[in-house]
C-alpha cells in the first residue's frame, strides 16, 4: 500500500481568520487534501467572498463552510462553533486559530490601555477560547484531534513600535506548550506556527514601504517576502497523521529571517 499521510479524505478542519492572508492559505490546502472545512472572518462580507473562491478552487460546494464570528467574543464563539460542528457532520479533527490583529505600530509611550486590551483580546483570550471550545469537543468526542496557533517571530524577537502584538503572540505560544502537555493524553496535539514577514493585508503597508524594505529584505536569507501559499504545506502536515508524534512545537516559517 502506498504511503499516503498526507491524504486528509474523511477529515475536518476549522480555520479561524479563513477568509484571507495565511488563513486562506491554509484553508485551501487543507481542501486541497481532501479535508471539509469550516472557515471564520469577522467580516461577513469577505467570509463570504473567500468561501466562494474556495468552492471554485475545490469544486464541491458541499466541503466548504463558513461563517462570521468575533473570536473575543466568548458568546458569539460558542455559538458558532456549535454550528460549525453541524456543519462538519458532528466532528472537528483539526483547529487552527489563526484570527488576529495587528499592534498598529505604536510605541510604548503612546500605547493606551485600550490599545493594548484590543490586541490582547481577539490575539490571546480568541485563542484560548476557541482552543477551550475545539479541546471540550474533542476530549467529549474521544477522537483526539489537533489544535494550531498562529502566532508570530514578534514571540521571539524584539518587535519596536509592536509590543502589543510581540506579548500577545509570546502569550500564545507559551499557551500552546501549556495546552500540548494538559491534552496529550487525549490524544490531542498543539502546536503553534511563527510567520515572519508574510504579505497580507495586515502588513500589506510595512512591506509596501521601500525605507523598510530595504531595511528588512537583505536581513532575510530567501530575499523574499512569504506569501499565503508558503502555509499550506505545514497546515496539512499538522492535520495530517504524519504529525501524530509532534507536539509542542513552535514552526517558524520565516525565510530564515530569525537566523540570519
């Protein structure tokens, strides 16, 4: 029998921030694997927008769902994963909270409060809720599964002008190690990806500044930016069996721009 661990037929995934950038990227993939799934935007309108090119890229409208959700939201996010269940036929095998926001690149002096709340609310308490809910849904199912954070390098580097962003993202991954050895013996892996500098729309005007390019380009061993597609392939893996044994890690998907 061929080895095929990537085959993702029969399985289901949850995407947070689904709807564009590294979200998308992933949900296709995971499509493209032969996964069902269920995509999330906080904008309804461009959900439904990515829904619609999903469909065209996989060709079966029947794998695709999606729906609008705030992830700080604790009501809102219960509710729609509730429905987001249904809509997978009663089972979600893999969950990748991804949504987040930017820190707007302001500096510590001019940091608010709010400023700060706002980050922390959708970048760590979304993430913990919609782990808590993925988590409670599968340890009741007994089917074990896999839960992703997209998190940043701002983790683990000094991200000026960001320190919003860098502790809601370092949050994270701590939380990830935290979550992976509570729910391993569930059967449940977590696991927590690190992009670099990644063109989407959240940083669309950074790598559209040539003063920062090329500041930041030769700092960066692949001389390119990455684009959404470069998360396919780890979001499969991380769906897939061939991740059964791996849990805890941090990803970095970065170009080589944290080792140069």
């Amino acid at each position: 029998m061929a080895y095929q661990p990537f085959n993702l037929q029969g399985k289901t995934a949850l995407v947070t921030g689904g709807n564009g950038g590294i979200g998308y990227g992933m949900a296709e993939a995971l499509l493209a694997s032969g996964a069902n799934v269920a995509i999330w935007g906080s904008r309804a309108e461009k959900t439904e927008q990515a829904k619609a090119k999903l469909i065209e890229a996989c060709g079966d409208a029947s794998r695709v769902h999606a729906f609008a959700c705030d992830v700080g939201d604790e009501a809102a996010l219960e509710a729609t994963f509730a429905e987001t269940v249904k809509a997978l036929g009663g089972r979600v095998d893999s969950c990748f909270a991804n949504a987040g926001v930017s820190g707007k690149g302001k500096t510590l002096l001019d940091l608010s409060l709010d400023d700060w709340q706002r980050v922390q609310r959708v970048n760590v308490e979304g993430v913990f809720m919609t782990f808590r809910a993925a988590a409670k849904h599968m340890i009741e199912g007994g089917h074990g599964g896999s839960l992703v954070a997209t998190a940043s390098t701002a983790a683990i580097e000094g991200a000026a002008r960001n320190s919003a962003y860098g502790a809601s993202k370092g949050a994270v991954t701590s939380f990830v190690r935290a979550v992976a050895v509570e729910l391993a013996r569930y059967k449940i892996r977590a696991n927590s990806i690190l992009p670099g500098w990644i063109v989407t729309e959240m940083t669309e005007k950074s790598v559209g500044n040539d003063k920062f390019a090329n500041a930041v380009m030769p700092r960066i061993p692949a001389r390119r930016w990455g684009t959404w597609d470069d998360f396919g392939g780890i979001a499969v893996y991380l769906a897939s069996e061939a991740s059964s044994y791996h849990t805890g890690e941090q990803f970095i998907i970065d170009g080589g721009y944290t080792k140069f």
